[in-house]
C-alpha cells in the first residue's frame, strides 16, 4: 500500500512539473515576441576618386596599402601612421591616450 501511495506522489509531482516547465516555454515565447525586431544593416564601403582641395589645414590620410604593409590590427596602430598623432596605451585597456600634435584627448 505504501508503495502505491508513492508512486502516486511521484505522479503527481511529475505532472506539476511538466506543466510548470510548459508554463515557462510559454513565457518565453512571449517575452521572444515583445522585443523589438532585429535590423540588420548592409556593410558600406566608401571610397574616393578626386584629390582634397587646397585647405589652410593639413589633411593626412592612411591608404589600405599602408594597412596592409604594416599590418596594422587596430585604430591605435593605424592612427600611429599619422604624422603628429601618438596612441599610448596605459596599464590597462582603460588607459589609452592619444595626442594629436599637442593636443591631449
């Protein structure tokens, strides 16, 4: 008798479960179909054919040629090409700096 009041127990704690675990599948459907939905944008690529016209400043640019013979791997190498600017890096990643002909920023 014991027995087959355990095995009922065992039943019905499954049977909460179950309907506790499609409970939760349900809520996250829902939650999945409030959120707004996902934009992905096309990648762009920009290039240009004319030179820069005459300007009091000085204009410097970085050609893909230069990238690639320098193997460059990110903004502070590729910003240390320039001339006049200087990209540190302190301690830790959140202590970067970089001057530009004097100027800190």
């Amino acid at each position: 008798m014991k027995k087959a009041i355990g095995v009922y127990q065992l039943l019905v704690l499954l049977l909460i479960f179950c309907g506790w675990v499609q409970a939760q599948q349900a809520s996250k459907e829902e939650d999945e179909s409030k959120r707004p939905p996902i934009h992905l944008f096309e990648v762009v690529t920009v290039t240009a054919e004319l030179e820069p016209q005459e300007s009091p400043t000085t204009i410097s640019e970085i050609t893909a040629e230069q990238l690639e013979r320098r193997t460059v791997n990110n903004l502070g190498e590729a910003l240390e090409l320039l001339p006049g600017v200087h990209f540190r890096v302190g301690r830790s990643k959140l202590e970067e700096q970089v001057t530009v002909r004097g100027f800190e920023q």
